[in-house]
C-alpha cells in the first residue's frame, strides 16, 4: 500500500481549513466529544482510508474501524469510524470525504471498467493516462492502481512513446523505420511505444520491428481488422488501443483482441457517493 | 485576473516531467524548431491560457497569440501560438493541454448550467460549494468564477453554514432559535447559513429570523412550497437550494424561485476537447 | 482548537537550528538529563501550547504538563513541562519560548481590549485586519481568536470590502449607490462593506442601503454623531470604526455606540514575558 | 543587497490573495489601468522595496519609481511607483503595505537605537538576538541590517554562547573555567560568549579567559562598575549588554562603555506608517 | 535540455546564502560593478550552465557568455561569463561553482566511462542506478545525461525489478519461473528485469523467458561465459552487468559482450575542477 | 543529536518511490510480513540512523534495533534492525540504505583523517568548507560532526572570511590593513578570516593585527615556514591551512603546526558499504 506523504496531507487539510473553524467556534462546540463515521451509498471500491485515517489522527481523532484501500464493498457499509473532539470532527470531515470520493469513484469507475474488458477478453489490461487532474498525480495513480488498472506513463521522464508530434521533427512516421533497430538499441530497457493514426501506418511499424502499437481513436471494426493484420505480421507485437475509450465502450474496444486499451476517462466522473454520519457521544 | 503562483505551476511541471523527456531526448529533436498552437473542438469557455503561458515561458518558448482566460470561443478557434524548441514544446504540451482541457471543462459546465438557470431566473446566482478535487482549489475556483459561478465557501475559515452535524452538538436545529440573536451578535459581518432538510425545519428557520437558508436535498415541488411559505413570513430572507444540482435539473431548480443554487456538479465531468498542434518549423 | 501544520512547525524549528546547537554539542551535554518548564511572569492569555508541545515532542521530549491556549493565567503560573535530553531540550527552547511570547503577546493583548471595549458597550465585536506581520497569519489568527477577537478578513478571497480605492476605478463613492442593488444580488451570501470617510459619505451611504458602514479614522465624536444619524436612518445597518483604534482609545471609541471596531494593533507590541526553567535531572 | 526568495514573495501574497480579489470581481474593474504609489508619513527608513518591486511585477505591474531599501527619507517623499490594472494594483496592495511597514518599522527603530547609542559612544554595535517574530527571520533580518545593526546570532548552528542553562548541565559556571582552554582549542574559529548574570560571575569569567562576556539583565550602574572591572582585568575582553534594552535605555547603557548590546526590542512596536495611493489612470 | 525547477534553485541559493553575505556587506563593497567568469581547469563535460545562469540571474547579473549543459571543452577554456554588483556576484559565486563542479564532475565521469566501454563493444548502454546521494536526483540525472548515460531506473515506481528481496517472499526465484507469463501479461508495457546472482540462476532465468537478465556483482570471467550461455540460450535476452563496474573495470566488462551495464560509481567521486574569476569593472 | 526535518525526510522518500512500489505491487506480496537490518561491511562511522527510524517507522514498520549516529562499528555489525509488511520494507529499503551510506561514508573519511592529523599534531581541528553536493548540507553538516569535524562556513550569512576576490574590489590585500581595525570593530562577535596566497601576504596580514589566516594552496613547505614566521610575529594569531587537503596528506599538513585544516575532501569519495538483509517472517 502505498501512501500520499504527510506534507501533501497537510496541504489539503489546510486548502480546506486554512486558519480555523469558523462555525463550530462560534457555536462553542468544539471540546465537546463525537464520533464520524463513513459508509457506503453504492457498491464501491473504497480508496484513500489509509489518508483519512492520517487526518483523522491529526485531527486529534482517534480510528475505532478500518478497513484499507481496495476493499469492495457493498452499499450501506460503514468501513471507517472514529471518535473525538467536535472541532477534531468537523476539521477532518470534508476534507476527508472529498478524498474518499473522489479517489473512490476513480477506484470504482477503474474496476468497471478492467471488470467490463476482462469479461470479453480476461487477459486485457487496462492502463491509464497521464490526463488526470493537474496536480493530483499521487492520489489519482493509487485509485486506478486500487481498481486493477496501471500507469501508462507517469509522465516523460520514464517511458518512450512516439506520437506523430514528435515523428514531425524527424520528417514523419516512415523516417521511423530507418532509425529504429539504433533508437531500440540505445534503450534496450525500455519497450518503445508507437502511436498509429492509420491502417498504413499501423502495417508499416508491425513490419519495421515495433514492439508495441497503440492505435490511436480508430473505429471499432478498424481496431478488429489491425489486430488481425498485426497479429500475422507478428504474433509478438503488442498491441494498444487508446482514444475516447470508456465504460461504455470498453467491452466492444476489448473484444477486438487487442492486449492492452489506455484511457483516462476513469479519472473523472461523478465522485462516489459515501455518507458520512457524525454524532455527539456526550450530553449537552 | 487572478493566477496559480509560479511555485505551484513549477510543481505541475515537474509532476508531468520531473526529470527528463526521454522520448525527445531519444530521438535527438530537442533542438529543432517548432511551434505549438492551442484550438477549440467544440464551443468552450477557456481557462487557464495565462498559467499556460507562464509555462510555455518557462520552457524556453515564446508566445505569439494569446486569448485572456473567460473568453468563450466557438469550435475551432486557435486561442493560444507559441514557438520554441521541440524540446520546450513537448515539455510544455501535455501539463498545458491537461491544465486547460480541466479548468475550461469546469468553467464551460459552469457557464452552461448558469445560462440555463438564469433563462428562467435572471437574478439567480450559482456558487459553488469546496467539493472539489483536493488539491486543485486554485484551479477549480479561477474556473468556476470565468464561467460565472462564486464561490459558496472557500472553506472552513471564512464563512459560518450550520449543518445539522454542527447542531446536534448543540442538541438540534431547535435550540438554535434560541441562540440565534447572540450568534449573529458576535459575527455581525457574516451572514450565517442553516441547512433546512424538512418543511417544517425551515419555515421553523424562517420565523425565528436566520438571514439565508439552504434547503438541502429537496424535491422540486417541495422547494417551491418552501420558497413560497418563507417568502410570506420575510422576503428579505435568502434561499440557497443544495443537493444534488447539476446541468439536467439545473433549470427546475431555478425555476423555484430561489435566490441561489450551492452545487458541486460543475467540478467534475468531462473535460473540454483542446485540439493541439505541434509543427516543425525548420528542416530536417 | 486548531494548529498550525507539521510543516510549519517544521519550518519554525529549522529557522532557529537549521543544522546543529553548536554550543550544546561543544559543551558535550547532548545526552543528559533535564526539565524544561514555562512559566507566566505577567498576567497572560497564553496562545500556543499545542504548537510547543508538537515542538518539543519532535525534539524527542515528553510533555509532563499542558495547558490549552486560551487559559487567562495569573503571573508565576508553570503552564508546560516536558523532560528530555539537554540536546532535545536546547534545541526545542528558543523557538518555542519566542512562539509563546509572541502568540500569547498578542493573544493577551486582544483580550486587554476586548474587556476594555466590552465594558462600555457589552455588545460590541473586535475584529481584526490583515496587517499582521506579513507570513505570521496562522498564528496571528488562532492568537486573535484566542483573545477573544475575530477575523475582519482573512485576505481579499472571502469578503467583499468597498475602500475609496476600488470605487475611485467606477468614478467614486457616489456612483456606487446606483450599482448596490446589483452588486448585493450579485453576491447574496456576502455582506457588503464599505468604507466612509467624511459624515456625508456615511450617511450617503446608509440612505443607499448599505449593510454594514466601515468609519475611517473618524474622531470619536464625529463617530457618535454618524452612529446617531445612522441609526435614525435605518438602525439595522451594522457600523463598524476603523483606523488607529488601540488599547488606549477602544474604550472611548465602544462609547460611542459602534457594532464593531477594526483593528490591527493587537497584532504588534511587546511580546508576553515567558519565563523558562531548564534544570539538569542527572548527576553530572 | 538581499532579498527573500521568489518562492517566499509568492507564498506572502497568497497569505493574502489565495484565490481571486472577490471585491475588485464584484466591481467589474480588473481590467481598468491604474497607478499605485508608496509614500512615507514620517521620519522613515525603507525598507522591504525589492521585494514589493517584485510583487508588483508578479502582478503584472510596471514599476515607475524605486528606491532601494535602506534609504532614510523624510516624511510626504513618494519612494516607489507602478502602473498596472486595478486588478494587479489591489493584489499587490496591502501584503506591499504591510510588508513595507513592518520591514520599514523594525529598521527605523533600528536606526533610532543605533543614533542614540553612537551619540555618546560612538564605536558601539547593536546587534539583534534571535527572538523576532517566527517565521519572519528572513525579512527581520534583512531590516536591522538596513538600520544599522548585525545579527547577534541567526540560530543555535552558528554561534557558541554559554547561558546558565547549558552550564546547568556540567554543574554550573565554576565548572567552565577549568574546561574553557579545551573549548577554544575546539573551536578556534568562534569566539565563545559566555553570559553573566552577577558581578561576581563577571568578574571571574574574565580572570579565565573567555573573549566575550555577556552581562545578561544588569542595572545600569552595576554595568558601569563591571566594565570598569574587566577592563582592569583585561582590556582585551568584550562586553555586551543584553535584557530589556530599548529605545529609551540605549544611550544610557551604551554610556556604561560596553563594546555591544544585545537586544529584541527592535523587532517589535508599531510598524511605520506608509501612505499608498491608488488612482486610475484612464476614463469609466 | 531540462532544468532544475525555479523553487529547487532557490532552495540552493538559500542553502549557501540564507539571510545576507556578512564578508560583503561589512566591507561595503556591494554596489560595486563587477565580472564573474567561469573557466575548466581540465578536460571537462560541463554540466550546470542553465540552473546557473538562472541563479546570476536571480542575483541581478547579466549573463554576457552561455555554454549549454552537454558541451565537451578542453582546460583553459572560459564557458560562462557574467556582470553584475559585487552584492550579486558573491552570492551567486560558490553555489554556481558549486553545482558546476559536482554536476560536470558526474557528467565527465560519466563520459570517460561511456567511452571506454563504446571503445571495446561500441553498442553498449551504461545506466545509472538510483544510487545518487540523496535529495540530488534533478541534477544527478542530469549530469549522466549529458555524459551519454541513461537511467536505468529513476524509483520504484516506473520499472520492474526483481531483487531476491523480492523473490524470498514468494519463496525464491525458482518459484518465479511458473509466475512469469503471467507477471509478463499483467504489465505489457514494462520489461521485466530479474537479477540473477549465480551462473545456475541465471541459465534457468533465460530458459524460462525473462527479456533482461542483470547479473549481480559476478566476475569478469564468470560474466563472459553466462554471456555466451544464454546468447545461445536465447539471442533477443538482453544482458546488464551490475555491481561495482567503475572506470577502471569498465572495459573489461564492456568487453564480456553484455548489452548494458549498471553501475552507480559516476554519481560520487572528485567535483570537477572549474576556476572561478571575480575583478572589479570600475575603480575604487 | 540532530535530524533531517520530517519534510526533507518526506522528500527523501518520495524521490525514490514517488507513486507506487511497482515490482511488489506486480509481486502481490505487499502485505506479507518481513525483517529488515543493516549491517556493516567494512569499519564504518555510521551517520543516519535517526533518519531511517523515521523512514522506517513512516513505512509502517516497528524498528526492533537501533544504534545511534557515531557510533565507529567493526566490520559485520548489525545496527539497525526493523519488522514490517515487504511493502514497507521495499519503500524505505534504497533511500535508507542510500542515505546510510552517502551519510556514513562522510563521517567515516571524515574520522579517518582526524584522527591522521591529530596523531601528529594532536590539538589541531579538521573543518569543512561549504562546498558538499548542492542541496544536501542538512545531512553533509551532520555527517562531519558526526565524524569529529565542524563546519568552517555553513555559508555566507555568518562569518567573514576575506577572499582575494572580496578585496579586489577594495584595491587589493594591501589595502586591508587601514581598515582592519574598522572592520574589527564593527563585528566584535565573529573572528575575521583573511586568506593569504603568499608568504608575503600572510606575513603582511600577520603584522596587520588579523586574528585568523587562512593559507590558500600552499606546498608544505611553504606552510612550515609561514607558520613559523607568523608565530613569531605573534603566537596569537590562529593559522589555517586549505586547498587540496585529503586523507593522503593530511598528516603532513598537520605537522606543519598549523591550527586548523580546511578541506571539502570528506563531503565527496565511495559511500560507506552497507549490507542489507531482507527476510520474510511467515510462510509463502
């Protein structure tokens, strides 16, 4: 399991509570002791309990119930329960149910997703792209991890992935060819990833040695048709699929064969839907 | 016009590309000349184009048309050129395209959904409530504000909302009655809020003098009786509808008369589609 | 009660010992045994315990003793103890003992005047500006609060101040009455203020409907003849009193009849005096 | 000349703008061109000029007029102006102010201090302790520097300075005599301040041999007795006088003769009162 | 050509230079105009030149010489040259020196190694390890870069890499040969790196299909026959050396016909030798 | 004792597992549980162990062993010893070995050539200057005084050491000696250091009443006869010797009678050989 560092959980606490409570210190409440609870609306694949319970923690809270990231749950299960102080409570709520959702939905929508594909293709693997929400790498890379998925590419600095954007400065796609045996030499760890717009091209990279494929927003029938073509070219290649794939169209994206389909649609969405009960535990 | 700081556009930077860009690097291109150019797929209210130029600028390129955040464009308008090295523009390309595809995606919702509500109730206001992805306050906020939305509350140090999770520390929404006059007292430059969840609780709210009330999770029909029974016993009282708002419904809501609609709806969905052009500029 | 973060705790310690305590490492002391105490020399509204004790805690001591911010102490009160090594307790002393005295200085201070002000005029609210040191505003804040004050504004985010420096952009105050109407269906959950320099402006303003008045730099009996005058025009507009207003004045200004007075004096002066004990609990 | 780092500047005006300047929203004249203008009200050292010169720049102004810091001006002299748009102007605004006032006042106290002491013994260095407001050391610094003073000790990792409370741990002051030719063989690079709370301990610290003495919280009489005695014993010896030394005492402390003085004082007390004048520079 | 973040050269320049430069300001000499130049003393990749430039200019310098980052010069030769204060030159002066020297130190190291393994089997890739010293990764990445190195892995999080560490948890690395196509399936887009210790594990690592077998710490002998071993075994199986490989023994290894080698040595070792000239432009 | 701060430890951390343990995770034995210790491999000064309690104890785990910095271990000492999930095991595995190993190798050279120049000279103090690897002075500062050293200049905020190119900017060395007294009396607290590139020069700066001279790259022989000269003109005047000094000929420059060496040798050389053994604990 792996965590967001305490700085960045400090960072959100105080993006929701800078200076301090308004409304519970008015209210003179906050000595007095409650419990907060978070369960389930929906059937969800829960993800970020392992941060709420560090906010809760340092919220003064103390965590009754646990349950990690990753489990599935049923709706109306409550899987995260603490008791403390009303300012405590009040101070970690939204903050926490933010994350909880948000992360969850991703988990969840990711599981449908991987759940949908595999069922026409169980050997399919779902990846993700660098295009989620500016600024939330850590915690949207842990939700689709938690749903079954897997980074496509943190970002530049770890993968190869050519995109007719870079192919420009070498004079297009076919000057590829030439140089590719010296550029696969030169990152003999690294697998190179090329990006199709085309039939042709698709064809033209299967015969030059490419070892991985990704058809980028093909049709359907055309993805069936490269797949096949591909396959007979050479049954080693891998092959991508990415462009506009989501729930909706996973299963038939998945059952054209091909190994992997990349998407960054599960990275947004309507947040999950997670209820949160707090309670005064003391009189008044 | 108001910015992420720079320290905050360096983290999105070194999110996307911390170390290196081994695919640029790989291909020997990072030298070569280019230019990148920003456009609209579909109508968009973009967001974002001054932190994206601020990027560009870090990345060594120079920008040659710029669109001010807040504009809204039709399909197929180029807001954003700039020119650099291959190098600087791929460094640039995905974290601008991501930040601007998010931020414009909230601030077009935002517009669409305020257009809608205030066809049927011009004096309407939309504001927004802190539900959204943590981490990304800055972003959210500059988007919901461009395409016409406040913000409800930044966050938990600078507005008063009663939620019942507050009041039952008090012993319910009853004893607030009698508290209310020495509450207002002591904040006398904030408005205070109280969420209502029955009929009865906020014509109870009504009458014993709270200033702006926010109906939380009703039916239409319900909200309109409310609006009705409270207008009676004081017009100059406020009424904020919360729960559940979005683009569908937004129009039915705003139709019951309320002055306000909290909502969170505008933070997530889809992205908007910014088409993105990288060309050489010099030879081979 | 709330804190400041981890990591600006951090900071505050690694400002005063950014690498070593030379003078503790020359001496060779670093693993003895010894005690640490603070104590009042004055009457003091202490403010920041909960930050010295996380302070003293990361420096590898155990607090034996705690008081909570906000406790009014009389002078020789031992408020914090803790027992730890010589190194963990030099290196924890000065940053703690200089956060105490200037977050209690303040803290107390706040209280001075909010007792002064409250004898004459029980209803009235100390707010304070944002003119704290400039970085100090997480604990300038909870220190105010402490005392017994509230935030007038946290910055220019959250509410919605008219100074003769915005209206000077519209040609004036005179111009602002024909756009109220607007501007507060604009933003109905804010409270509107604004500034008033002269008797005229003050009054203008209260005929225009205006909620709350800001008096700036008035003298105390201008202040009593506008709060009259106001109050005969519509005594539910708010009046608050701005402008070099101190512990020596508040009194006089309260008497005057205002809802609030607005403040940044507090904020500077005398830090309290805090008197430490360290003492060796070894042998030597 | 030095200066607080970019990241510092950026994160002092998101203390105070963190999101958008709700009022100059509301009034609809960001866009609006305008001028700012610093002045000083009286007698002042400025102090803090590079750094709003950076602010406003940062703010898309335009800086028209500068003086640097250090700079000691007569009242009603305007020493740095910027044209920009309202927006940029009011973002700017009053983290400038603030800033400059608080800078300009620690180093007009500094200044003044500095006057006084060298008026009736000129060869006397006033230096600051580490007990300025947490968090500001950065820009405290920078302002006693400007005033005419030096840091006494920037923290624990660069100074060596006995207080009882570190001699506590080896059995007291007697035990340092026997030990101090070690310590100044370890560190022959600093010099070793030992503090003296008694003429008697004075008196035998400079019979040992220490460089420094420092007299903590004397009278002033007892001071001119004791400086007179190390003299006699070793002309060679420094002495610095430390506790409660402020304006009103410099002169007659620094008469005693002693080479320093050590103090917080300046650190604190009313910020210097700066003008800021904000006009627009076009029609309405 | 990538750069440290603008917050991470700030970092370093408070790092040298936290509050002001004591030497300058006592001497008084900081307005005075002066020259900074930046020469190698011996056959040196340079490495550096962009983050410096940044930080001669943040101090107020004009940089009047560039040499990019990559460029290979013989001693004696001047690549960077600057004018500003003497205020701005001596603070930029040693940490610009500073990271000049350790960053070419890594690159010409890197370079020396690279080419004597190219010089006995010219397709050879050398990749540097994580094992950088810690809180350096930005420019030691980018030092081996400019040496003609490569990353083998940046973290944990973007390559696969099974150390017994790994394999004692699933009971060994022979219960890694039946997992395999199965771990291979699940990340299509990752090589899977096993590392083999002896001769034996290394034979059934390349029969059971592993695509990159890296020997750990074997002889030069030893390594040599498993080369031969499994090319017949399997001739698409890439082979990495690892383990104590450093300019000395480099060749030898290069010469064993292994595809890559992974090694950590160029990260620490002397600083490159850069002299560094500061005179005065004006007069006295 | 002192430690890193828990932000720069975060930091550490997240360098190296910035997202997500890929290989575990892929594994799927995360959860299992297992030992980890550290061991020596050759005589070792060992420096980091606070730190990687931290890391380990943030990773979930409980540490079992502990030893604290400075403690000179034979070869084959286990001193740290831990329990956790191989999930926390692998995240806090490199960093801390890696953060062991940069730190240990510092201190352990850093002993190694104390104790060569006191066993000729054995008053005399080893200092480092602040040329360490850019950003790593917390744990380079901790590592030297863990080995017997002490920092000669933690950098340009709080000593004063004359270079040749400070003094070109007052005319040269020459013209010291008019100001020296000046210069002296002006910062009673510090020592001045004047670097001396001649015999000349050093004699000169002798007889001018400087307290500490600082010998730039001089031949042995050379540092003989200045020293003598200087202790003639007057046995006061504390000696330091610099430029070049390491391990090999530290005891000649040592028996040079100089009073100090200044070197940056220690901070750079092979990390410390530290064995890792990582254990499962339960079954498969």
């Amino acid at each position: 399991m792996f965590y967001l560092s305490d700085s960045m959980i400090d960072n959100l606490v105080k993006e929701d509570v800078p200076y301090l409570d308004l409304t519970t210190l008015l209210l003179g409440i906050g000595d007095r002791p409650g419990k907060i609870a978070f369960a389930t609306r929906e059937p969800t694949l829960i993800c970020g309990t392992e941060e709420v319970q560090k906010i809760l923690e340092k919220s003064g809270a103390e965590v009754l119930q646990f349950t990690p990231s990753g489990s599935f749950l049923p709706p109306g299960t409550t899987f995260l329960e603490a008791q403390g102080t009303a300012a405590g409570i009040h101070t970690a709520w939204k903050v926490s149910q933010n994350l909880l959702e948000y992360a969850s939905g991703i988990a969840t929508r990711t599981k449908l997703l991987v759940d949908r594909a595999r069922q026409v293709h169980p050997p399919i693997q779902i990846l993700t792209t660098r295009k989620h929400f500016p600024g939330t790498k850590e915690l949207s890379i842990k939700a689709i991890v938690m749903g079954g998925a897997w980074p496509h590419r943190l970002g530049l600095s770890e993968t190869i992935l050519f995109f007719r954007q870079h192919l420009a400065f070498i004079g297009g796609i076919d000057q590829l060819g030439q140089r590719l045996a010296q550029l696969k030499a030169r990152a003999p760890e690294k697998r190179i990833v090329v990006e199709a717009e085309t039939y042709e091209e698709a064809v033209s990279l299967a015969k030059s040695g490419v070892e991985i494929i990704q058809l980028d927003k093909f049709k359907i029938e055309e993805t069936s048709l490269i797949v096949k073509a591909i396959r007979k070219i050479n049954p080693e290649i891998k092959i991508a699929a990415a462009g506009g794939v989501n729930v909706d169209n996973v299963a038939a994206v998945a059952a054209t064969g091909v190994d992997m389909i990349v998407l960054s649609s599960v990275y947004f969405g309507k947040p999950a839907d997670i209820r949160v009960d707090i309670l005064p535990t003391g009189g008044f």
